[in-house]
C-alpha cells in the first residue's frame, strides 16, 4: 500500500511532468489529487475542508488557506523533521513572519526556472546576472533569494571577470545589496563585464532596492547593455517612504536607458511555489502567447490559477469583477494547494491585473477558514 511519502512524491512527479508539457494529466485532475492528498496528511487541511462541506469533486470545492495562517500554524503535510527548507515571510514590527515548509526544493526549482526563462529572456539566450539583494543565506531563508540564485546558476553559468576565477552564485559580486545600500561600484562592474561579453545584463531586484539605487544614482545614469532586463519584484510593506509602480518603472527606464517593457514585475509570495509575470519582453516565449501584453497585467503560467473571489464565500466573483487573489498552485504539493490573500485582483485581457490590499481588518472569509483551519 501507498504510503503518504509515496504519494507525495508520485504527485511531484506528476506535477514537473506537467509543467515540460505532458498532457496525459489536466490542470484540474491534478489539484484535486493533490487536494484529497492534503486531507489525508493534514489534520488542519481536513477541519477546514470538513467546515465547508466540501467533496472535492470540482475546483471550487478546494477551500482556500489563507496566507496569515502560514504564520499561526504549520501549513504542511508533513511533520517537521521531513523540511529539507524553510521560507520565511518578510517580517512586519509586532508580527509572527509566515513560514512555507518544503520537503522537497526540485519542484520549485524547475516551475521558477521554466516560467522565469519564459518571461525573462530570448527563447534559448542567456544573461549576466545579479541581484539587488543581501546574499543568500545558508540555510536559506528566503524563498526570493533562493530563486534568484537558481536563476543565476540556470541563466548565466558564466565567471565575472575581475570578480569570480569560477563561476559562484554566492559571490559578492552578484549579490548588490547590504546593510549600508546598494553597492553602485558592483553593478558597475557587472554592467562593464556583460557589455565586453556581448550579453545582456539581467538585473533582480525588489521596489524598494530599485527605490534605493535611484536615491543613490541621484539623477546620474548608468547604462546597460542592448536587450538587458530588469525584474522588478515586491512591494513597499512596512516601508516609510512608497513610490507608485508607474513612477518608479519610469525612473528605472530613464536610469539604465533602457528600452520600453524592459522592466518586468514578476508577483509571487513565500506561501506560494509558483510566479506570475508581466509579458513586456517583446523576444521572450511568454510575449509571443501574450502579443498584446501592456505593463501592468501579469500572466500565471500553466500549473497555476488565479481567480478573484468573494471576501465572505471565498467563491468566485462575476466576471471583470475585483475579489480577493485565491490562487491554485499545482507546486505547492507538500502545503497548501489552494491559498487565498488579502491582496485584490480583477481578471483582465487574459491575464490579473493587481489592485492593492483589501483595506481594513482581514476579510470575513478569510478569518473563518483560519478558525477552522485551527480549531475545526
């Protein structure tokens, strides 16, 4: 007999078969097994989906965990000694920071990968890379900087002059951000090392690094090669001082001379394996699914759904309507299949258009799923 362990591992499987393409399983048929695998390895997952009377015969039927309880409780099929990594949430003053246990890194490893390829660079090319960010850290703590070093070993492979003798994904000069600011001198040095080679510079950063390295330049330029990329990730939570996104996609545009759409935002979350992306980058193969893409508008990949649903029911709204983000993640195997936020999309032009946090106290439906979640 299967045990949990076995079926964990076979769903994995099944998922990475999916995300290459393989069509012997349906989005749906997928989140369903991984739903009914979750009922049965979770005691939590079981209390809420017995709240809400579910059978899990439908999509829908899948009750949505909400992200603040990935801070109150342990949101994870598996006990603790089985971690092979934990992700913490940016902290916020007077908060518990929320935690995505994952038993196993591949998964995550190969949807960021292959959606970030897609979204970020020419089919088959490739980038210097560096991250506006602190290194990472061992253990890693960080489920964006764990995937910005995946994507500096996956899309760029190739030593710094000056800086690496070899290839190193931990080396100073990639990582561009500490305690005392952004390091201009290194990305300056990045800059000069991909323009000799010939190669775009992709550069990954948070809004508020991006924020910080326009403070820094203070008007100066700093121009990147020809087909450089910037992905812009993140927000201003806990932030003293917040610029709009148009603002600051402008001023990063001006800064680099960069051509229009080469800034991309990228939206994900700790709680969740997979990524959404604005389709700007007119050569990459998400762009050519998505040629009417505009900045603004962030496309899922495959194995991951985004509906706007109710505040109270946590069920889906009329269509062009707003609701609460209620994602299905086929690669969160191990957690939680279905997560809901406090963050409000509408569905627009095939893909989400971002609307900023639900405003006031978390909304009705949320708060009952972690109570059941909790307490049944």
């Amino acid at each position: 007999m299967a045990t949990l362990l076995d079926t964990s591992n076979e769903l994995h499987e099944r998922v990475q078969r999916f995300a290459a393409g393989d069509t012997s399983d349906t989005f749906g048929g997928l989140a369903l097994d991984i739903a009914r695998f979750q009922a049965d390895a979770s005691d939590g997952f079981r209390r809420l989906l017995l709240s809400r009377g579910a059978s899990l015969n439908a999509l829908d039927d899948i009750p949505p965990v909400p992200t603040d309880a990935f801070r109150l409780t342990r949101v994870a099929a598996f006990a603790p000694g089985f971690d092979s990594v934990r992700f913490f949430t940016s902290g916020t003053t007077g908060r518990e920071r929320g935690t995505h246990a994952m038993r196993r890194t591949d998964t995550y490893e190969r949807l960021s990968l292959a959606y970030g390829r897609q979204a970020l660079l020419a089919a088959g090319g490739s980038a210097v890379v560096v991250a506006l960010a602190p290194p990472l850290g061992n253990p890693p703590t960080s489920s964006l900087g764990y995937m910005m070093a995946r994507f500096m070993e996956a899309f760029d492979g190739e030593p710094m002059a000056e800086v690496e003798t070899r290839f190193d994904s931990a080396s100073a000069g990639r990582w561009l951000v500490d305690e005392s600011g952004v390091n201009l001198a290194g990305l300056e040095q990045a800059t000069r090392v991909a323009s000799r080679a010939r190669r775009p510079l992709l550069v990954l950063g948070t809004a508020f690094a991006l924020v910080r390295l326009l403070d820094d330049l203070a008007g100066a330029r700093l121009p990147l090669p020809p087909g450089s990329v910037v992905m812009q990730t993140g927000g201003f939570k806990g932030r003293t001082r917040e610029v709009s996104m148009e603002e600051l996609r402008a001023g990063v545009t001006t800064a680099f001379q960069l051509g229009a759409g080469r800034v991309v935002g990228e939206y994900g979350m700790t709680e969740l394996t997979s990524q959404l992306y604005e389709g700007t980058i007119h050569e990459s193969a998400l762009a050519a699914r998505q040629p009417e893409a505009t900045p603004g508008i962030y496309f899922e990949p495959p194995w991951l759904r985004v509906t706007p649903v109710d505040p109270v029911t946590l069920l889906p709204v009329a269509e062009g309507e707003a609701g609460l983000a209620r994602f299905i993640d086929l690669g969160n195997v191990d957690s939680a299949v279905s997560v809901v936020t406090q963050d409000l999309v509408r569905r627009v032009s095939g893909g989400v258009q971002l609307l900023g946090r639900q405003a006031g106290a978390p909304a009705r439906g949320c708060s009952l799923a972690i109570e059941a979640l909790l307490n049944g």
